[in-house]
C-alpha cells in the first residue's frame, strides 16, 4: 500500500467534509438610521444571546452590540479513516465502502468572555452651534454612515469610501468648506471634515491599537478642535485613512445631536478594563505672520473703492502628543511625540478699483 498516496486521499476527504466552528461574534444594529441599516455584517439572528445599547449623552439610542454564541464544528477522524483503509487493503477487501467518523469540535471561544469584556475604548466629541442648517445636515449625515461600522483586526478602513462621493445628488448640501488652502466656498458636503476631525480624535484615544495610515491637517484651522489634532479630506484629496493593530475587532458608532448642534463618535471593543486611558494635546511652538497682502488692480472696480478678498492669516508650528494614564489618574510612562503640524500662513489678496468713479461697487 502506497502510504503517501492513501494519506493525501484522506487529507482530500478531509477538506471536503471539515466544517470548523463558527466562534462566538458580534453584529450591530443601526437605531438611527443614515448608515447601514439592519444587522451590520450579517449574522444568524437566532443565535443571538444577548444586546448591549449603545446610547448618546441624549439618551439617544445610537446602535446595539449583538453578542452571538457561535456554534460547533465537526471534523473528520483522520486516523480511524487511515485504519479502515489499512484493514481493508489488508484482507483484499478492495471495494469496501467505509463508516467515516465526524467528530464534533467546539468554539475555542466563551461568549460570555466577549460580552464581559465589550467596553467603550474611546469617545470624542465636537460642537457646530454655529453652522447653518446645510452644514449641519452634512454634519448629521456623515455621522449615519459612519454609525456601526467594524474594524476587524488587521483591516484597513478609508473615511472618503465610507462616506462616498459628496454630490448634491447623493444628498450634500452646499455648505463652507476650505477652497484652495485661502478662502471658503459652498461645495457640497461642507462640514464632514467637523465629523472626520472628532473621529480623528476618538482614535489617537484608543492608543497603538489603531494605526494611522493617511491624515493631513487643513490648510486654515478650525474652531471646533485644536490645532494639530484635525483631519481634513476631500474625495479627490487627502484622506483619513487607519487600521486595526489589535488582536479583536473594534466597532464605530457616530451620532449628530441637532438639539445641542454635537457631534459624537464612540469606538467600542473587546479589551481589559484596567482604568488605564489616553490623554492627547497640542502645543503651539511658533507662530508665522503672513506677507503682506497682495494687491490686485480692478479696472471695472471705481478708484477709491478696495476690498480684502482673502483675509490674511497666521500660520503656526504645533506639536502633538500623547500621554497614557494609569487607574490612579496620574500619568504611566513617558510623553509620547505623535507628530509637528505646520498650519502656512496665508498671505491675503487686496483688491482696489482703478477705473472711473461713475463706475457701481460691485455687489461681491
């Protein structure tokens, strides 16, 4: 008897007839709607043991864990199949038909170890009180696509393919946002870079577990984080872009209050409750005055008559760090240096008329 030949015909009937263990896991529920309704990556509803909610400060109810209790495997019995062909082989009994033995193989995993240990790693929060109404509806919807999303461990997510095209057909208002590092415009999806900046922070929060891969600050900084901590992007541009180092998956949630005009992004996971957490700051180390503004001729413009087109701004120089904290609230361990930011001062634009004083301000 050929006993490589016979080992590899039953690692091929293994392959077949192997069905591993589905491990305990979680899904998520969507309770506000805007992202992806229903029960996030799927899942078997009937093995469903337990939910945990997911609420806002509002008592909101953002979303649902959904504690699955997995299932048993089976696998086949290598060494009795190896046996039965020995035997038979041995006797002459060359067309014996063979009583193959599945063994059933439990989950590795307890799910009731994955419901103790689901805990919020991290949560951040932004105001936009000030904004108009389309803003903050981008603000809002931006928060519904990125609510219950899963980041499994190793797996690498993009902020512009969660959100998709921002196009007033696909629901953007035209609202502020930064054009060419000087100036705001209407454009549609003014304001996500407010959702992108607040989710940017939830994450440096979480510590080394999640690695930044692509981030760049905005051209002019915004009011509503501090300098060096925000993360502007464009569908054609920069993006915020960050993966799971962890052993376990995370889970996102994001929720817009409108009463209060907040922004909300929570990151859940399953990892030991030691009390530690993160700090992060910024430091402003220099700041760059700007060129003087340049001056631009307007023939159709009446002579006496100017205008700042483009306001003139500071740049500045900003280091940003990061501090783990014990259980005790006292710091553990040294000041980690994330990065230096360096914001360009913008030089600004002065137009001024040159043409006939009969000429009408012009209306812009």
């Amino acid at each position: 008897m050929d006993e490589e030949s016979v080992a590899a015909i039953v690692s091929e009937a293994a392959a077949q007839l192997d069905h591993p263990p589905v491990e305990p896991y979680v899904t998520l529920l969507n309770r506000v709607g805007g992202g992806k309704p229903g029960y996030g990556t799927g899942g078997d509803i009937s093995t469903v043991c337990k939910t945990q909610t997911v609420k806002a400060p509002d008592g909101t109810v953002v979303g649902e864990i959904l504690f699955h209790t997995g299932s048993n495997g089976f696998c086949l019995n290598r060494e009795d199949m190896l046996k039965q062909i020995s035997e038979a082989f041995n006797s002459g009994n060359y067309n014996a038909s063979l009583s193959l033995l599945l063994e059933e193989v439990e989950p590795e995993g307890d799910v009731n170890t994955l419901i103790d240990s689901m805990r919020e790693l991290s949560r951040f929060s932004t105001e936009f009180a000030t904004s108009n109404e389309s803003r903050s509806r981008n603000v809002q919807k931006a928060a519904g696509l990125l609510n219950c999303v899963i980041l499994e461990p190793g797996e690498e997510l993009s902020y512009n393919e969660l959100l998709g095209p921002r196009t007033e057909e696909l629901g953007w208002l035209p609202a502020h946002g930064i054009s060419g590092g000087k100036e705001y415009i209407d454009t549609p999806g003014g304001g996500i870079c407010q959702v992108s900046s607040t989710l940017y922070n939830s994450l440096l929060l979480i510590g080394p577990d999640i690695r930044i891969v692509s981030r760049s600050h905005h051209s002019i900084p915004g009011s509503y984080v501090a300098m060096g901590l925000d993360a502007t992007v464009s569908y054609y541009g920069p993006d915020l872009v960050w993966s799971n180092a962890a052993e376990s998956p995370m889970f996102l949630f994001a929720y817009a209050d409108m009463r209060t005009k907040t922004v909300y992004t929570f990151v859940y996971g399953t990892q030991p409750d030691d009390g530690m957490h993160y700090k992060i700051w910024s430091d402003t180390i220099e700041k760059l005055d700007p060129p003087e503004p340049k001056r631009i001729a307007e023939p159709l413009w009446p002579t006496g008559y100017s205008k700042m087109v483009i306001s003139p701004r500071y740049g500045y120089v900003v280091e940003v760090y990061r501090q783990l904290i014990g259980a005790d609230g006292q710091p553990a361990g040294d000041v980690e240096k994330l990065y230096t930011d360096k914001y360009v001062p913008v030089q600004g634009e002065l137009h001024y008329g040159t043409g006939s004083s009969t000429l009408p301000v012009p209306n812009r």
